[in-house]
C-alpha cells in the first residue's frame, strides 16, 4: 500500500504554530530555526480572468447618414465590354461600315421569346446553313431581357440569350465558322441583337 505524503499546514495553521513557538523555549539552540513557510500549503493563485474591453458605441443622430458611401459591386463584365475587349479579326473598314449600320445582314433569325434549350438548336441550324450558302453577314436577334432595366436597388442583369448567344458563337462548333462577333446597329436591332460576320466557305 502506497503511503501518503506528510499533510502540510494550512496558512491558518501556520500563524498559529508561529505564535506558539514565540512563547516557548528551545531545546536545542544551536539549530536554525525554520522558517513558517517549510510546512505551509502554497495559497492557491487566483485565475482572474480580464474582462474584454469593449470599445464605445459612436452617437448616432437622426438624419446622418450611415456608411460610407454606396456599396460597389462586383460583377462580370457585360457582354458589350466582351465584345469590345476582343481582338478585331475583320477587315476594319467593313467594321467601321457595320459599326455606322451602312451593311444590311443578308439573313437574320429572331430567338427572342425562346428558353436556353430551344435557341441553341435554332442558332446551329441557322449558322450552319448560312455558312453552307456562302453568306458572310447574318444577324441574330436576341432581345434585352426582362431584367435588363434593373429596379435601381440592385445591379441590372442582361437576358439569357444575350449573354448566351456570344458566348455560343466562340464555342465549337460554330467557333469554326464564325469570324467576328458586335452588338447591331440600332437601325437594325441595336443592343438586343448581334451581327454574326462568317468565315468564306473554303
């Protein structure tokens, strides 16, 4: 059986020996007298925990404002600035000359009304064919979309097939037969269409 350390004195204990030991003599002089704490039980360190600092409520008065400023979104360029960040592949004076509405597309499809799924299909059979008849400008006409006029509390969305269409035009398979891609005229469509300028048929 394992046996126990000695038990030390409490503080209380402490000072009381102390005091008995003043009004007593010693028999053997000559020894050190210990000190009170040889025996004493440590005091327990207290853990005071600091209460976190909390820093002070600024006034508000009624009528500034709150902030600063209005907030900034973070949103992907608009198809318009795609477009125009792309490299220029046609001839620059027919550009220009398409810029100004002077060329009339030789063909056109309207996808306005139709979901994602239905407009996909239409726009391959119509590229496809075109391309086939040796066309080299076509115009696709996609509408704005009901949210293209936003409702001032959050930014404006352009419609599906606005920012679809693009993007399936410089996607395989028509990537291959598609040369430039711009917003239209407003005589012809404006911003809720595009001109499609193919490749020559080789």
């Amino acid at each position: 059986m394992r046996r126990k350390g000695p038990r030390l004195l409490t503080p209380e204990e402490a000072s009381l020996w102390k005091k008995v030991t003043r009004r007593t003599t010693s028999l053997h002089p000559d020894r050190p007298e210990p000190t009170s704490t040889t025996n004493s039980r440590p005091e327990p360190e207290r853990n005071v925990s600091a209460k976190p600092v909390r820093s002070p409520i600024q006034e508000f008065r009624i009528g500034e404002k709150g902030g600063s400023g209005s907030p900034s979104y973070d949103l992907a360029p608009s198809v318009s600035q795609y477009l125009q960040s792309r490299p220029l592949r046609m001839d620059k004076r027919t550009h220009d000359r398409l810029k100004r509405g002077k060329i009339v597309p030789e063909a056109r499809i309207d996808l306005h009304g139709m979901t994602a799924a239905e407009a996909l299909p239409e726009l391959n059979r119509f590229i496809l064919k075109a391309n086939a008849a040796g066309l080299r400008l076509v115009l696709v006409i996609t509408g704005k979309g009901r949210n293209s006029t936003g409702d001032g509390l959050a930014p404006a969305r352009e419609g599906v097939l606005k920012r679809q269409v693009p993007r399936w035009l410089v996607s395989p398979p028509l990537s291959q037969l598609v040369l430039d891609i711009s917003e239209a005229h407003p005589r012809h469509g404006g911003s809720g269409a595009y001109y499609v300028y193919l490749r020559r048929r080789t």
